[in-house]
C-alpha cells in the first residue's frame, strides 16, 4: 500500500454505485476498498486499517445503521452515510448514532470528494489537548471518551470538533448558525440532537443542564466550574 495516501472502504450493494465511487476516488489519489454488505465489510475492517468509511444506509441483512453502531462502539473512524435523498429522519438517526456526515442518493461524486476533504481537513486541525474536566464528566479527546461517575461514553469525530471548540473557549456563546459550521450540519432539528447527546455524556442531569446550557434566543454556552 502506498505511504501517505488516505485508504477509504466503501460499502453498497449496488456494485455499480461501488464501482462509480471508487474508480472516482481512485483518480483523485486515494486507495479504495469495496464490499457489497456489513459482513463483508466487517471481514475487511478486521485486517485492514482504513481512515474512512463510505457506507450506505439501505442494505439487504445488516444495514448501514447497525453497522455504524458496531464501529463506534470500538473505533472513532469517520464515516459517511448515503442515504436516500429527501428522507430527513434516517439523516437524524444517522448522526444521532455518530455517523460524522451525511451524502443523499443521488449525488454527485465531485461532492462527495469534497466532504471526504473536509472531514480529512477538519481532522487534521484538531489539536488533541490532556483530560478536562467539566462538573464530574472526565473528558479526554486523545482516547476520543468521556468519563462520568462509573459510566464510560465514547464520543465521534464531530462531538470532539464541537467539544474542542467549547473548552477553548468557556463562557462563550454560540449561535445555531456557527454551531452548525463547527459541526458541519445544516439542519436546525441535527444541531439538537447532537446538543441532547453531548449533555447525556457530561451532565448528571441531562434534561436539567448545569455546564451546557441553551441561552434563550441566543445559542448554547459551555460554563466550566
């Protein structure tokens, strides 16, 4: 395998979409892999080391959905859910359960190029700090997990982007708009979610929230005490 370049899996069952996306990726420097379903992909994650996952959400057995749960629950590999164009809630479950982007089928390949690019770009200007602390949450962004009492969650790629961002900056508030560009996420319902699931990791009541706070009208604010 050659050194330095980026080695991405693609997953569909749809060999002609495969085919489509890797003879596109294979052209603008990448190495790609493909498999046509979960368990096929799980054999390849097993002996390789790849640096992103491109997978599709409908598929026949195991679908996308339960094969992002699989990996997030071990690895913070980025991952990009297809999913069928238009159909809103399987965009929301799929960030709910730490899929980092999301691409509509159909779509164009130059796009999904560029999102591979921004996730790879975003990643590589994450300066990974020591543990912080917020409350009693244990937060540490180089093992990509937060610590709450005797509790353990793992965190993805866009959780760390909005914590990173919010610990360097404590008492600031942010507006939906720029909390949409940190995670990169256009829908209003997304940024919710995600807000609701960071709370669930470092607040001892989540639906009560002492350090991620909502500012009416304003945006979300992070108080470190």
């Amino acid at each position: 395998m050659e050194k330095n370049k980026l080695h991405i899996l693609v997953v569909d069952d749809d060999n002609r979409i495969r085919e489509l996306i890797k003879e596109y990726l294979s052209e603008n420097n990448y190495i790609v892999s493909t498999a046509e379903n979960a368990l096929e992909a799980n054999e390849k994650l097993s002996h390789f080391q790849f640096d992103l996952l491109v997978l599709d959400v409908m598929m026949p057995g195991k679908t996308g959905f339960d094969l992002t749960k699989e990996i997030k629950k071990y690895s913070d590999l980025p991952i990009i859910l297809l999913t069928a164009k238009g159909e809103v809630e399987n965009r929301i479950k799929g960030l709910e359960i730490g899929a980092d982007d999301y691409l509509g089928k159909p779509f164009e390949p130059k796009e999904l190029l560029l999102r591979i690019k921004n996730i790879v770009n975003k990643n590589k200007k994450i300066n990974l700090k020591d543990i912080n602390q917020i409350g009693e949450a244990k937060i540490d962004l180089n093992k990509m997990n937060i610590k709450l009492k005797n509790k353990e969650f793992k965190i993805n790629n866009t959780e760390k982007k909005v914590l990173l961002e919010m610990l360097s900056n404590p008492g600031k508030t942010y507006s939906r708009i720029s909390m949409g560009k940190i995670a990169n996420i256009t829908q209003e319902r997304s940024i919710d979610v995600l807000i609701t699931r960071l709370r669930q990791k470092i607040e001892l009541d989540p639906k009560n929230p002492k350090y991620l706070q909502t500012i009416r009208g304003s945006g979300y604010v992070l108080w470190i005490k």
